[in-house]
C-alpha cells in the first residue's frame, strides 16, 4: 500500500509547474523583463501576471520584483543564467502586492539583499496569502513569505559597479503606501512596479487617486526613455497615458457624481467609461475602483 502511495505523489514534486518564461529585452542587452498575463492570479497562471525584471551592472544582477512564488524566481532566474551566468546582489521590491515578491525567498537562499518601502516593517506574516488561495499548491510549493532587509524612508543611493542606483519612495500614498520606484540614469530607465498598469485596469483598492496622479507627475519629469510598470508590456514613455487617464476621468467623474448629490450605490452604476471598456479587466474591476474611489473621495471633501 505504501508503494502505491509514492507513486501517486512523487510524480507532483517531481513535475511542478512550468511558467515558460521568456526573457524580453528592455532598451538594451543588459536589461530583460519577464511579462505576466494581463489577468489576475489563478490556478492556470500560477500568479504569471505581474512582471519581473533583471538589470546586469556588469558583474551582478539586480532583480526588480522577485514574482510570485519561489518555483517562478528560481524559473526566471535559470532563464538569465543563460544571458549572463552572474549573481544576483540586490532584489527590490516596487510594493506589497504579494504578487510582486513572494519569490524572495528564492533570492534570499541565493544570498542577495532584499530592499523595499519602510512600509514592509509594518507589513505582518500571514496565515495564507492571497496568492497561496488562488493558486495551484504545486505551483506555490517551497514559497515563503520573505520580507525586505533593508528599508527605504526616503531615497536610497546605492552604486553597483560604479552605476548609480536611486531607489525612491514616493513618500505617501498613490497605487498602496509602499510604492518605490528604482531609477538608472545611466541607462534612462526607471522601474515604477504598479503606479503604471497598460494593459489591464489599475487597481485602485489600496491606492489614493490624488496621490497615485501626483506620484505619475514625479515620475514623468525624471530623464529616462524607459518606464517599466509592474503589469504590461509597454516599457516606453507612453506606458504611463493609459493609468494616467484612467484615474485622471475616474477622479472627475466621481466627483461629479457626489456634487449631483449621487449616493455610493448610484455612483457605482452611473460611472461608467467607454473609452476603457476594452481593456482588460474593466468589467471585473472597473465598479470595484468606482466604489473605493467614491469612499476615498468621501473622506477628501
Ligand atoms: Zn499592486
């Protein structure tokens, strides 16, 4: 009987799930990112719908959002050992959306040094994660929820084989409370994790419409050719219109609303916007942004 059991089990750790990652170059042979799915997370992408990113400095990697699970680090990391067998010193974490870091753990085994937002000290173990429930438990095997060793108040300058690396906090709310953005002048590029979505709908339910829009203005200003979001495959400078829009028109439509004297209820079916309605994830997101941004500018006026 005990056979019979092995033989049913050991083919599951045997064979776990596969996330066919493929390595997509950013602006230059130094720097690949791994696209998720514009979905959200389920037992069929295994939590594959945020993007991962990997910098080469020269002798070491830096990875800008470690994915979903620790079999996807350990995944995208064999895929870049295959661009530049080199190890990985810094893994940063744009935010606390789990589908941006629980693959830590990976690169922590691995030795490297896990920054994010001073947020993360607050940020509490718990009993299952969101990605845990949703996804399929072989996909989710080995994976540990591992937070950040070095924190970012403020702004954070690191030099990695001589490129200077700023690590930025945005300092108040915008997408969460947490967001970091990490910029390389000398490569013009800057990571923003999800203060800009482009091929889905943002998600506004932990964010702050005034403060995600003023966190986009900061952004734009910087010199860079390549603005890399956390959700989709733009990574120019126009990978910023679509969110900007989007909150932009939401935040005036709802107000609208509340000065028509429209309650919570109304709001949520009378807010509609066409121009976004082929994105997506608008039919199962946009009402839920409605309503959160109803609340949040509730609490404004
Ligand atoms: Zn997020």
């Amino acid at each position: 009987m005990k056979k019979l059991v092995y033989t049913l089990v050991l083919p599951l750790t045997l064979f776990s799930f596969d996330y066919q990652l493929k390595p997509v170059e950013v602006g230059s042979d130094s720097v690949h990112c791994f696209f998720g799915y514009s979905e959200v997370m389920n037992d069929t992408n295994n939590g594959n719908m945020s993007n991962s990113c990997f910098v080469n400095m020269g002798n070491s990697y830096i990875v800008i959002d470690s994915g979903p699970t620790y079999s996807y680090a350990s995944q995208a990391y064999e895929k870049m050992k295959k661009k530049a067998n080199l190890k990985v010193k810094y893994v940063l974490n744009t935010h606390v959306h789990d589908d941006h870091w629980l693959g830590n753990g990976y690169y922590k085994k691995l030795g490297a040094k896990i920054i994010g937002s001073s947020a993360f000290e607050d940020l509490e173990i718990e009993e299952t994660t969101r990605m845990k429930r949703r996804i399929s438990p072989e996909a989710y095997e080995l994976t540990t929820q591992v937070h950040p060793e070095l924190f970012v108040d403020e702004e954070m300058v690191l030099y990695i084989e001589h490129k200077k690396v700023i690590i930025k906090n945005i300092g108040h709310k915008a997408h969460t409370d947490s967001d970091i953005y990490i910029y390389i002048p000398s490569k013009k590029i800057v990571f923003v994790g999800d203060l800009v979505f482009n091929d889905r709908l943002p998600s506004v339910r932990d964010g702050d419409l005034k403060g995600w829009l003023e966190a986009l203005d900061e952004i734009l200003l910087l010199d860079v050719d390549y603005i890399v979001g956390g959700h989709g495959t733009i990574v120019s400078r126009d990978s910023v219109p679509m969110t900007y829009e989007y909150l932009k028109l939401l935040r005036s439509k709802v107000v609208s609303s509340m000065d028509a004297g429209e309650d919570i209820g109304d709001c949520v079916n009378s807010v509609t916007m066409d121009k976004f309605k082929n994105i997506h994830l608008y039919d199962s997101m946009h009402r839920q942004n409605v309503e959160t941004s109803y609340r949040i500018l509730e609490w404004e006026n």
